[in-house]
C-alpha cells in the first residue's frame, strides 16, 4: 500500500467495472479512501440483447467469455479495495439524475468527512450512422457526458473551494477531435467534456483546484460490444470498417492506471487544462487547440468576392483522409 494520496477522498464514477474499476483501485492502493459508483448493483447475470442471439454459437461463446473478465459492479469494487488494505464505500446511482449526483458527495461527507477528488469516467456510447441515429441514442449519449459529469463536479466543487484544494479528472475519448468513427453522439459528448474541462480549469485555478481530461483506448467490456457490433452490421463503427486497434492488440486499463492517480495529488498541482490520450505504454497531451491561419478584410467587413480571393490561399483543402469514400 502506497501513501501518495493518504488522507485523501476521491468519488469516481464509473467504477464498477473496466477504467473505472483499475483507477479506483488505482487511488485505494495510494491510501486513497474511495467512494465507487455505477448506476445499480449488479445481480451477476450477463445481459445479452437481440444482437447477441443473432450471433453464431462459437461468437456467442467468445463473447460471454470476454463480458465474464469485465462486468462488475461498485460493490465489487471498493470489496477489491478494501481486501488490498485500503478504504472504501459503494454508491449506487445514475450521475445523470441531478440528485442521484449529490448522493455521491453526501456519502463523501458522510463516510469519510471530505471530498478531495472527483473522477468522472461513467460512459455510454453507441453505433449509428448520423442518418439512422435515434434521438434516444443521442440523449442517453450526452446526458451522461458531459451533463452527468458537470452534475457531480457541481455537487462537489464548493468542498474544494472551501478547503482550497481539489483535484477533478474527467474521462473523454480520442473520439472528442473526432475521426474514422459512425458515433457523432459519443463525439460530441467526449468534445463536450473536453471543452468543460477546459473551462474548470481556468475558473478553478485560483483555488487551488486542477482540472484535466484523459482518452483512453482500453479493453473494456465495450471493446466487446464494438467486436460483435462490426461481426454483424453492414454499418461497422468506423467509416473505412477497420478497428482503429484491434481488440486483441488493445491493453487493459490498469496498464496506465497508476498515472490518473498521479494527476490526483500533489506531484500535479501545477498540471491543469490538459488532455492527455492513455493507452497502454503510451501517454500523450494533446495540443491546445489553436488557430493556426487568418486572413484580414482590407475594409470593415468582407465581400464575398474578396473572401473567395483570399481564402483560395488560405484555406486550401484538406488532404482527403484514406477512408473517405471516393
């Protein structure tokens, strides 16, 4: 049992299973007391829906298989952390639902009597050309990122303030700068989050408090989903129909676990409005986004011819990417 977070308490969301799971433990096994979370326990039944039972005998054995590795849920969780030594207390609840979010920092407060750190990594996601998406897709979607989010730093952001410290660590995507990808929805709740973030960082700096994101690409029980998803649709998740990593070559998330935790104390006071991508051995920050060209009116406000004239130099077009349709 490490000390680098001894005397600390984190809520991270999430944490049932998959990145959530690894980085609370990651923070228990730091002296980090913890409270997990994800929407309700779970009754040990694998679900399955109408795509699972489209599948072949053999698909369906791999995949049940690979869904036993992951699923979880937040009890299991802080069980795991406590057995290694460290502290920690389940919370069930939608982080979605504005009060189900403040029941994570009330059972801070209540078991542990502070609040140092949030982690937000609870997800949702799916597959869908923009054409084909329903609306149901896109607000399941973007209610959790960044809305949800947004709804546990709000509920613990004043216990920060107050004691002059704070660490928040929110969880994006690679898919927030956008892609190879058929999921616009998860697209733009990751940039949401991005942005947000960004935002935090500023406001908060004054009190001591951090704000960063990180995208991670990690095997995770939606990396399953995402196999059986291109084994059955015409419509596979990337345009060009191609994993961006295969699931076999994509690590687990304890891989870079110990690097959230790091971005969680002291050693991070002064790393604050970044974006990190996570994968495996590999971490790197993401530029700030910057504008890289401009062009100037040569009166008070443009004309179209001359913004054609201009912009013929200035713009010129992007390359197009390789799995662009021809």
């Amino acid at each position: 049992m490490g000390d680098y977070l001894k005397g600390k308490v984190a809520i991270v969301t999430g944490s049932g299973m998959g990145i959530g799971r690894a980085v609370a433990k990651a923070l228990g096994a730091q002296g980090c007391k913890v409270v997990t979370n994800n929407r309700a326990p779970w009754d040990g039944v694998i679900p399955t829906d109408d795509k699972f039972q489209l599948l072949d005998k053999e698909m369906q054995e791999w995949a049940m298989r690979e869904y036993a590795v992951y699923y979880g849920d937040a009890q299991r969780t802080a069980d795991e952390i406590i057995a290694a030594g460290g502290e920690a207390v389940a919370c069930f609840g939608d982080i979605s639902d504005f009060e189900a979010a403040k029941k994570l920092t009330d059972t801070a407060i209540e078991k542990f009597g502070r609040i140092d750190i949030v982690v937000n990594i609870a997800s949702a996601f799916g597959f869908s050309p923009v054409q084909d998406m329903p609306k149901q897709m896109w607000d399941r979607v973007n209610t959790v990122k960044p809305t949800g989010h947004f709804y546990v730093i709000r509920h613990a952001v004043q216990h920060m303030i107050d004691q002059g410290w704070g660490r928040i660590v929110n969880c994006a995507s690679p898919a927030w700068a956008g892609g190879d990808l058929r999921q616009c929805e998860y697209c733009a709740a990751n940039a949401g989050v991005v942005g947000m973030t960004f935002g935090l960082a500023a406001e908060l700096k004054e009190y001591g408090i951090t704000a960063n994101a990180f995208a991670p690409a990690a095997k995770t029980r939606a990396s399953v989903d995402m196999e059986i998803h291109n084994y059955l649709e015409k419509e596979h998740s990337t345009i060009s129909g191609k994993n961006q990593i295969t699931y076999d070559g994509t690590a687990a998330p304890e891989t870079f676990a110990d690097f959230i935790a790091w971005l969680c104390g002291e050693d991070a006071k002064d790393v604050t409005g970044q974006v990190f991508m996570t994968m495996g051995k590999f971490i790197g920050r993401y530029a700030t986004p910057a504008i890289e060209g401009a062009m100037f009116a040569g009166s008070d406000s443009w004309t179209l011819d001359e913004v054609k004239e201009k912009a013929e130099n200035l713009f010129k077009p992007m390359p197009k990417p390789p799995f662009a349709k021809k």
